[in-house]
C-alpha cells in the first residue's frame, strides 16, 4: 500500500507540481495582493485572483476565478464598527442578516454612494434602502470582459478556450459574529495564527441570494474565499496533492458516472470535505506513504455526506450545501454510483486515466523504488519555467497614471523590498518597478513634450532614458525594446536600431528561454546555479505590454483607442514588435533594410505554428503586419493581412480600427 501511495504522491506531484512549484504560484499572487491593497487609489477596484488557481492549482482544463470590489465601500456587522471609516471618502454597507438562512444576509445602504450601477441595484424595504443582489449582477456581469452571461453570483464565458468567471462583490474588514463558532473549533487545525490572520482579514459578500430564503433577490452570500486561500496554504504538501487527487478523481471517475448525477458534486464539496477531514484529525500523519489513506478517509466522508443528504459548510455548518442539489432520487442514485465505488475499494483509482498507469506499474512490480524527493522529481529549470510563467500573467496594479500616482507606486516597491520577502516575491517586485520606470518614462516625455521649453525638454527626456534603461536593469532580455521605442517616438532611429540589433544578438542565444521553451542543457550550462535577476536579464525574453493610456509608437494609436474597452495592455509577442520597430526606423535611413524587416515579419506571421506568436495574440500580429504593408503601398497584402486580423480569436477589441483601416484601403 505505501508503495502504490507513494507512486501516486509523485504522479500527483507531476500532475499537480511540488511543493516549490506551488509556493512560487501562490507567493506570485501574494505580493501582487500586497501591492494592490498599497498602491491602488481610494476610487478604484481592487481585483483578486481566487479559487483553484489562487490556491496553486493549474490542472488543465480549470476556470479562473475573479474577484472585483470597490476600495471605497465597506461593509460593516454592526454600527459600531463606523467610526472606524471616514464616510467623506468610503461608503458605508450595513450587514443585516437576522432573517436570512445561515450564511447569507441583506446589505443595507448606510451612506451615499458614486458607483451607478449600486445606485440602480437599490430597493426599499421596510423604510431601508438594500443593494439587490440580483440587479447588482445583472449590471455588473459584462463590465471586466464584454458578453459575459451571468452564472451563479458571476458573470461566465470563455476567452480563447479559457473559461472564467467573475464576480464583483463587497469586502467587510470583520469577521462575520456568525462565525465566531469557527474559531472555537479551531483546536487542531489550523494553527492559531493562521486563524487569527483569517479573522483578521475578514470576508467577501457575493451576489447571490439563498433559492429557499425569504429574500431571494435581495440577499447575498458570505465568501470565505480568502479564509479558504489561507487554509489551503496551510496545508501541508501531501494534504494538498490529496486535495488534488479529489478534485482529479471528481472529474475523470465520479463525474463519468451519469447524466444524472455529473452536475451534483463540484469542487468546493472536495475542498470542504478535505478541511473537515484535516480538522478531525482522522488521520494522524499526512506524508507520501499515507497519500492513499487520506484520500479514502475523504471519500468514506464524502459518501456518508451524500448519504445523509447534508455536505456542512466549513466555516458555517448549518448552511447545508446540499440543500438544493442533493436530495430525492437525485441522491439516491449519486448515493449508490458512489457505494459502487466505494465496495472496490482503492482499486476504484484505476478508473482515473491519469494515475491508472502509476498504479499498475507498482502492482506489477512490487520491489520497485520510488523516490519521493522533491528535487528529483522537478529541476532548478523547471522552477525557473515556473516563475517565468507566473510573472508573465503579472498584472501592473491600477494606480494613477500621472506622475504623482506613479512616485507614490515605485517608493511602496521600494519599502516592499526592505521587508522580508522570498526570492520569488522579490523578482515579482523587481518586474512591477521596471513597469513602473517605463510608464513614468514615457508619461514624462509626453507632459513635457509640449512646454516649448527647451531646458525642460532636454531635462525630461534625459529622466525618460535613465528611467527605461534602469528598467531595463529590472527586467529580461526583451525589455530592452522599450528603450527602443522611447528612441522612435523622438526620432532617434539609429539609436533605436543599435538597441534592436543588440536585443536580436541576446535574443539568437540558444539558451534563452522564451514562454515555457527552452533548451535545458544550453540554458543550464549558460546561467545554471545563478542568481534569478542574473538569469532573467540574461536569459529570459518576454512579449511586449503596452499600456493603452500611454502612446508609445505612433502607427499604434487606433489600435490602441479600439482596444480600451478591453484590458489596460496590448500584448505584443517580441519578434513580432521587434521586426515592426526595426521596419519603421529603416525607412528613415534605408529601404532596402526596411523591406528586408517586412519580408522577416512576413515569413514570422504567415508561417508560424505557435512557437513565437500566442494564439491569443495573432489578431494584434496581423494587424502590425498589414500597417506595415500599407505604408509601402502593397495594398492588397495590407488588406488581406486586415481581413485575417478580423477572423483571428478578437482577444484584444482592435476590430473597430481594423474596419477603418480596411476602409482607408479600399478607399486609396
């Protein structure tokens, strides 16, 4: 038995990663949750990830969850708990759940309040004024991705193939009274201090209403989510690649048992039945030997759930999770699919198509050895992948885009990294000041652009330079194109062109990692055992963010006002903006040169399998090679190059500037 567990720890590590692996994509997300709450301004949203990829998951196949909530409304328990808000600048909610079901309440509108679609959600009842939950999703379901339909207390869809759901809510800095209960159960798990980090950092409230409660409509939910992180994270590695193991064996076995019963169980019920089972101590020691045990201890609690028709909410255990899904026949028929399961024993885990292999390979060979160590199941490359990936999707934080904004940003980064943090935290942090630098650099060229003075052009754009090489410093490989850019946009082409030919020289090694691709062994002998700023400068190349607010390169500008209804960046893949940059100051100093850069993005463009173009990206790619053929005049290339921008995946909204360009060719 120690023996299948500990195959299946190391297929689960495979599956799910190692223990490092998921600190880096946690501690990613932790320090941008640190800089969110630091530097975004009163007015603004603050956003968080959650759910399963919050948590350090990346399975295949999983949504991404989305949090939303404006800084300046807060939700209080009692009146009491006013004074400490100033109401000039925060509008105050007031939670009233005394007659709703456990784990739902009415949130009452105590103060004015700016935000138009929580005026429009606004109902009277009894001579109060409560935020309906139902119209507030109704208003909010589409504002962060366009199109969204609304799904539970979100809003749904899919961008590329990748299904998200976002929900916009309220945040309360105190823990609901409801759930002091909680706290006293806390003997064994969690840890003292993680519960009073929970308690401290209080709850969400999403908008949906209990089906059975008296209002409906009105009502909203309590979300644990960010007790729930705190939970996950505290968990030791074999309880979460357990956790793991449920929600696999959810999907490929439970879920494949009928039409039926596929809609019944979800992931949340894993993840509440792991949090009873650790907490009742039913199994005194979770390590890769006793992998299997714990997930039989799960699922025996899971199967007497089921059967008694009632999955308790961790942190409220009268709120019945099952209450609307799980009874009648419905759960007659889960109840004894599940007992089928249940009479195999283990042996129901060769069903799972991911680790059946594992399993049998133990079982026919009962003196194999495996090995459970960490470090020889994953390589220093794969943690540097890891981080590669996960500072890629690392969004700069909404704070204001003037200058005064920005100095405020870039000295909290520097207060940050006085503080004790990881190496990962620590390379996250050096990405979002290089953002900062290159923001603030092309913010200043352009506010002092326009002063006709001189000296204070001369002096701007000598900050601009020093700002986008100290960047440069920061970042990796293709951060240098940025420098490149600033130098276009103030006519400097040979300047431009020597920082692009120095870019391409680091970008030809072989040993650069681009995305997840890189050769292991040129990479390793290169800059193996190094530090991470050393590596990243040296070794990584990234694609291009632009900033919508901001004009870098001139030919952009439609395609960036089209794209503001949409994210705040552009993404530019790096061959693609460094072909365009090298073909756009060649025409100023020699078109043989310039044609030559046209034929490279042609070839890049038209022929690439998704090695150096994301398919998310092809929209924007095209695009940027029709602009480049309509100024040489091919027409009829720049037309084609448009219409293939318009039946490429419209990740970036650019369709609006994309028909006017096509307009002005037919037009020519």
């Amino acid at each position: 038995m120690h023996h299948i567990s500990e195959a299946v720890f190391v297929r689960m590590c495979e599956i799910v990663g190692t223990s490092q692996q998921v600190a880096i994509r946690r501690e990613a997300e932790d320090i941008m949750d640190m800089v969110d709450s630091r530097v975004a301004p009163n007015d603004e949203f603050i956003e968080m990830l959650s759910g399963s990829h919050r948590e350090g998951f990346r399975l295949e196949g999983s949504d991404i969850d989305l949090m939303f909530w404006p800084n300046n409304h807060r939700v209080i328990m009692d009146m009491s708990q006013s004074v400490y808000y100033n109401t000039a600048n925060t509008t105050l909610i007031l939670s009233d759940s005394s007659e709703s079901p456990p784990g739902f309440t009415l949130l009452q509108l105590l103060t004015p309040t700016r935000y138009r679609d929580v005026q429009l959600s606004c109902v009277r009842m009894n001579d109060r004024v409560y935020i309906s939950s139902s119209i507030q999703r109704q208003l909010t379901c589409s504002i962060v991705i366009p199109n969204s339909t609304v799904h539970g207390p979100c809003g749904s869809g899919d961008v590329g193939g990748l299904e998200y759901d976002t929900a916009h809510c309220f945040v309360c800095d105190f823990w609901p009274l409801s759930v002091s209960s909680w706290i006293d159960r806390c003997h064994s798990w969690p840890d003292p201090e993680v519960v009073d980090d929970i308690v401290r950092n209080g709850c969400h409230f999403v908008a949906i209403g209990h089906p059975l409660g008296p209002h409906e409509h009105e009502e909203w939910r309590i979300s644990f989510s960010q007790a729930e992180y705190k939970l996950v994270s505290s968990m030791n590695h074999c309880q979460f690649l357990t956790y793991g193991l449920l929600k696999h064996f959810l999907k490929q076995v439970m879920n494949q048992q009928s039409e039926e019963t596929n809609k019944l169980l979800c992931s949340y019920h894993m993840k509440t039945t792991i949090f009873w089972a650790i907490q009742q101590n039913t199994l005194p020691h979770w390590c890769p030997q006793n992998l299997l045990a714990g997930f039989w201890v799960c699922f025996k609690l899971l199967l007497k759930w089921v059967y008694e028709g009632v999955c308790p909410n961790f942190f409220i255990p009268q709120n019945n999770m099952f209450l609307t899904k799980v009874h009648g026949s419905a759960q007659n028929r889960l109840f004894l699919q599940l007992h089928e399961l249940y009479k195999k024993g283990l042996a129901c885990l060769l069903q799972s198509s991911s680790i059946r292999s594992y399993i049998i390979d133990v079982l026919y060979n009962p003196r194999l050895s495996i090995c459970t160590d960490e470090s020889i199941i994953r390589s220093e490359v794969d943690y540097d992948v890891e981080l590669v990936k996960e500072s890629c999707k690392i969004r700069v934080p909404v704070c204001s885009t003037d200058l005064c904004g920005l100095t405020k940003a870039i000295l909290t980064m520097e207060q940050l990294l006085e503080s004790p943090l990881t190496q990962y935290q620590v390379t996250i942090i050096q990405k979002l000041i290089a953002s900062f630098f290159r923001i603030a650099a092309f913010e200043f060229h352009d506010m002092y652009t326009n002063t006709g003075c001189n000296k204070q052009i001369y002096n701007a754009d000598k900050m601009s330079c020093h700002m986008l090489k100290l960047a440069a410093k920061f970042g990796c490989i293709s951060d240098m194109l940025y420098i490149a850019m600033y130098y276009y946009k103030t006519l400097r082409y040979r300047e431009a062109l020597s920082v692009i030919e120095m870019t391409k020289v680091k970008l030809a090694q072989p040993y650069v990692m681009y995305r997840k691709r890189v050769d292991r062994e040129r990479y390793t002998e290169a800059v193996g055992g190094q530090s991470w700023s050393t590596k990243i400068r040296q070794a990584v190349a990234q694609d291009i963010e632009l900033d919508h607010e901001i004009c870098y390169i001139s030919e952009l500008i439609p395609e960036q006002q089209s794209a503001l209804q949409n994210s705040g960046y552009t993404y530019i893949p790096v061959f693609v903006l460094l072909h365009f940059l090298e073909f756009l100051c060649y025409r100023h100093i020699d078109t043989t040169l310039s044609q030559a850069a046209l034929d490279e993005l042609q070839v890049l463009v038209h022929h690439d399998q998704g090695l150096y173009i994301l398919k998310l990206f092809r929209d924007i790619s095209w695009e940027i090679l029709g602009i480049c053929q309509q100024i040489t005049g091919n027409l009829q290339a720049a037309l084609y190059s448009y219409q293939q921008s318009l039946t490429q995946y419209p990740f970036h909204r650019i369709q609006t500037a994309t028909h006017r360009r096509i307009q002005d060719v037919v037009l020519h």
